[in-house]
C-alpha cells in the first residue's frame, strides 16, 4: 500500500509542469484506498504479489479520484477528506479539465501493459462509473424513483470500480476465469453494501463518522435507502411530509425525517440489506483457496458489518 501512495504520487511528473500542482493536489488526498486494497488482497488471495499490482492500483485509484473531483463540482462541494476541494481552490473549470486530464492519465497507463485487457477492463469500467453518475444526476429529486434503480445506480457507480480491483488483481496473479468471477462477484457485493452503508451514515451517523455534514445527500435531492422505506411503509399523511421536507430542504427538516425513519423502521431494514451483501460477498469467498490474501477480503466484511450494526443504535 506504500508502494502504491508512492507511485500514485510520482504520476505529477507526467502531467505539463504549468498543471502539475493541480494533479499533485488531487493524487496525494490520502482516503481509505479501499480499492487499490482490494487490488492488492485479491492477487495475494490468487498467487503473490507483483509490480503490476501496484500499477493496476494506481490506475484505478487515479479513475476514483477522477470521479470524485467532478463530483465535486457537480455538488458545489467545499470540502473533501478534511480539506478544500480542487473546485474551491481553483474553480469549475480547472477542475473539469483536471479530472479529464486524470481519467486520460489512467487509461494511458492502463495501455502500457503488454495485453489489451487491463485497458480494456479500465476503460469500461470508468464508462460504466460516469453513466451511473449520470442516471443518478437524472433521478435527483425524484421521489418516485424505485429500488431497483437505486441500487443499479449504487452497482455502476460504487460496485463496479469494488469488482474491477478484485477482478483485475486477480487478472495479474493469473488466475482461471472462474476464480476471477468470484472475486468480480464479491468486490460488486462489498462495493454496493459500502455505498449503502456510505449513503444510511447521511442520516444515520454522527458528523465526525460521515465527514460531511448530516442531510447532505438529501439536501442535493438523493433518494437514498433509507429514504425509499420509509416512502414505501409510510401512509398517505407521512409520505407527503416526507415529499415536502425532501422538496423544500432545510437542516431543520432533519428531526422529522429521523423521526419517521423510527417510526416505520428504516435503520433495521437498511442494516438487514447491508448485511444481505455482505453475506454474499462472503459467500463468492468461499471456493477460493485458504490464505492471507482471503483472509483479509474476508476481514472487510466483518468490518463493514461492525460498521454497519452501529448505524442508528442512538435512535
């Protein structure tokens, strides 16, 4: 994981000196780096671990932090990992072209290697990831929208870089295309019960977990989990207070919105799909080979699933 901060950082120098500080400003914001983790424990759960590793890490690292800089922008975000964004610092604009400049970046290094499929794989994942973003920008503010949408949106947009690590990780080690499934079926699992956890924490958690303001996603009009059960258990009178605050957002409307939430149960049954996930994450575990590398993939899920039976346990 040094190695792979180490490399990721070193990437500046293939940026034009006149934009070199932007890039250095993005690459180098230390966040969980679950998924070049991911990449690192699924080819240790295969074989051993390469230089191509590291490589692959930092391509889809640098894919993830190409997206969160134009979210950033789209969300009108000040604040990102305790400090401001590109956005704040240097406006819209800079921070559209730098977060071009950053997903070109990883595609090139994703071209260097000697066989198609890594940019192949890269390439598609990061269409799949901006059409999510995409879907989501479109479903903003609709309260109608349904479930299976949702987590659709939640699959391209989180699980789909979760599977890419797992899968290519396993690509390098060499492994069978059966064992490769696998590890893609259990980094779309983790990855969609992480974006769930991420998105009930909005409500659910205190500030200091979230690191963001409480409400947030709702006050940019998201529909998240949480949300949709207490639409879909809740009678006539409740719904349309929900539709109101949700359309006329304030912080002050936070209160009502947890209070429905208890009443018609919405932190139980978002920490039972949480779970659901995380059992199936675990489950695609199972034919793989005993080791570290299985061990640790392993290990993240249980840790999840500590996270995720705290969400709410104030209420």
């Amino acid at each position: 994981m040094q190695g792979v901060a180490r490399q990721l950082a070193a990437q500046t120098k293939g940026f034009e000196p006149q934009i070199a500080a932007f890039a250095r400003y993005a690459l180098t914001a230390q966040g969980k780096q679950l998924r070049p983790m991911l990449v690192c424990l699924s080819g240790e759960a295969i074989g051993t671990i390469r230089e191509a590793h590291r490589t692959v890490a930092v391509i889809i690292e640098m894919i993830h932090l190409a997206t969160l800089v134009h979210d950033d922008v789209i969300d009108e975000a000040q604040l990102r990992r305790g400090r401001l964004t590109l956005a704040a610092n240097w406006g819209n604009e800079v921070s559209v072209l730098l977060g071009d400049c950053l997903f070109a970046h990883a595609l090139k290094l994703a071209a260097s290697f000697p066989t198609p499929e890594v940019c192949r794989a890269a390439a598609g994942a990061a269409n799949t990831v901006c059409a999510g973003e995409i879907l989501q920008s479109r479903s903003r503010g609709d309260f109608n929208v349904s479930r299976a949408h949702y987590f659709k949106m939640l699959a391209m947009k989180t699980g789909e870089l979760f599977a890419l690590s797992c899968d290519l990780g396993a690509f390098v080690s060499e492994a069978s295309e059966a064992r490769r499934n696998l590890l893609r079926k259990y980094g779309m699992a983790l990855g969609t019960a992480y974006q769930v956890y991420d998105d009930c924490l909005d409500v659910l958690g205190s500030e200091a977990t979230a690191g963001k303001t409480l409400g947030a996603d709702l006050a940019k009009g998201k529909m998240t989990l949480p949300i949709l059960i207490v639409r879909d258990r809740a009678g006539v009178q409740d719904q349309d207070r929900l539709r109101h605050w949700l359309a006329h957002w304030e912080p002050a409307c936070l209160a009502g919105v947890v209070e429905l939430m208890v009443k018609y149960e919405a932190f139980a049954e978002s920490r039972s799909v949480i779970q659901q996930y995380l059992v199936a994450a675990r489950e695609a575990l199972r034919p793989l080979p005993p080791g570290e590398g299985r061990s640790g993939l392993a290990g993240l899920t249980e840790f999840l699933a500590e996270q995720t039976e705290a969400l709410g346990v104030v209420y």
